[in-house]
C-alpha cells in the first residue's frame, strides 16, 4: 500500500516530498498533516539536504482539507477543533521556516489550504494548466491558517479579493499576484523545475540560508504565536458554526447552501 506522501533524497542533497492521494486530489486530513509535519523535520534534520520540493501525483497539486476529516471536525468539539487546527498552523509554520530552499511543482488544481502549501515555498512553479481558488468562503468556512502566509505572498489588496470571493484563477493570473513565480507549459514542468534546481545547487547552501532569513525577517506580516492562536480559534469558530455546517452540509449533498435564496 502506498504511502499518502513520500520523501526521497537524491545524490545531490534534493530532498522531494510528493503527495500522493491522487484519488482524492491530494487533499489532506489529519493523518497526510501529522505524515508531512514528519517528512518536513526529516528533510530538515538531514545535513545532506540542499533544496526542497514540494511536489504531488494525479490531476491536482492539492484540493485542500479532506471532506471527510472535514465532517469529523464540524461535529468535534471547539477544544478538539482547536487542537486540530494547530496541527495545520504546525504543518505551515514548518514549511515556511524550512532552512534550505523550497520549491513548489504545481501541475494541477491547488484549491483552499494547498494555496497555503504553494505560498509556503519559496519558489513556485506552475503549470498552465493548474488553477487556484482560495474556496473556504463557499462552504462557511475562511482561510484562517493559511492567511499569514497567503497574505505575505500575494499581499493585502488581493487577499482581501480572493479571501471573499473564493474566485478560481488561472495559474497567469497565480504569476500576476506573486502567488506563482513562473506558468510553463505542462510538458516542461518537471524541466523548469530541475533548472530552477540546478540554479540553487550552484550557490552556497549556508549562504542561501541566510539569505532566506532575511526575506523573513524583513516580512511585513509575520507569523507570531498570537496571530497563528487567533487564526486557530477562527476556524475552530467556523468549522463548528451552523452555517459552517450548513456550507459542508450543502457541498456535500450538492445543492445550495441555505444562504442562497431559492428561486
């Protein structure tokens, strides 16, 4: 049986963690996040390792939370929900802080918290095809944990667009709000990738960590303890709000959510 990720070493000291539930479009639940936060602090732990990509099998980059890890939240207790939510801030303050370089391979759709994976990574890559929603909003749900991060990466002004709207956009769109770096066709994924690694693996490993330092420290939005306890208690707040569960409720019944008005 396969694993729900997997991380492989190279010659080179390039350390790859691949998600692979491509059945559910690499969404992931409390397992795939314990399995990641994991995968990351071996990665980190390995003097070996030189860069990081994040990368996935299937269709999707990632779908976001799992719908079924999401039913067992909405009917979990506030303190459960809580201790829940801090293992995705874990997951995304790991990555974020990741020493060496980390690049984003994205082929494919990246929906809710898999934005929060991509804004993570220092580089991303996407292909054409892939496109980004930042959906929580349609399910009465936000992008709570995540918001640090997305907010550093593609600023104020558009987060407070795609927070409200959970609009889809194309991965051009992704490059022109600096959520992506570079959109390349779909055949040249993987060779983009590779050159950006090569790139990496020219400079000096100590000095690119330092480097990365500074682009955090000078960060206009860090991500304190404070601000990842209130992100925490906002989706704990949602998840087991009525109409949090109305929104799952209606997605997953596929019909309209009560705060539409029926015609």
């Amino acid at each position: 049986m396969s694993q729900a990720a997997d991380l492989a070493i190279d010659a080179r000291g390039v350390a790859t963690i691949t998600l692979n539930r491509p059945e559910v479009h690499n969404a992931f639940d409390d397992l795939l996040i314990a399995h990641l936060i994991d995968l990351i602090a071996q990665a980190r732990d390995n003097p070996q390792v030189k860069v990081l990509v994040l990368a996935s099998t299937g269709k999707s980059f990632s779908a976001g939370a799992d719908l079924g890890w999401m039913r067992r939240m909405a009917d979990a207790t506030r303190e459960d929900n809580i201790k829940d939510a801090h293992q995705l801030a874990a997951l995304m303050e790991n990555l974020n802080n990741f020493p060496c370089p980390t690049v984003a391979r994205i082929q494919g759709t990246v929906m809710g918290g898999g934005v929060g994976l991509v804004a993570c990574c220092d580089v991303a890559i996407a292909s054409d095809q892939a496109f980004f929603a930042l959906s929580e909003v349609k399910l009465g749900l936000a992008p709570a944990v995540i918001s640090p991060y997305v907010i550093a990466k593609i600023g104020t002004s558009q987060a407070r667009r795609y927070f409200v709207t959970a609009e889809r956009f194309t991965a051009i769109r992704a490059a022109a709000i600096d959520l992506v770096h570079e959109v390349v066709p779909a055949a040249e994924l993987e060779a983009k990738t590779e050159q950006i690694i090569a790139t990496l693996l020219a400079n000096g490993p100590q000095a690119m960590r330092r480097a990365k330092e500074l682009a955090q420290v000078a960060n206009p939005l860090p991500a304190t303890p404070a601000l990842r306890d209130y992100t925490i208690g906002v989706i704990a707040d949602l998840r087991a709000s009525d109409e949090g569960k109305e929104g799952l409720r209606a997605f997953l019944e596929k019909e309209s959510p009560a705060w539409i008005a029926r015609r």
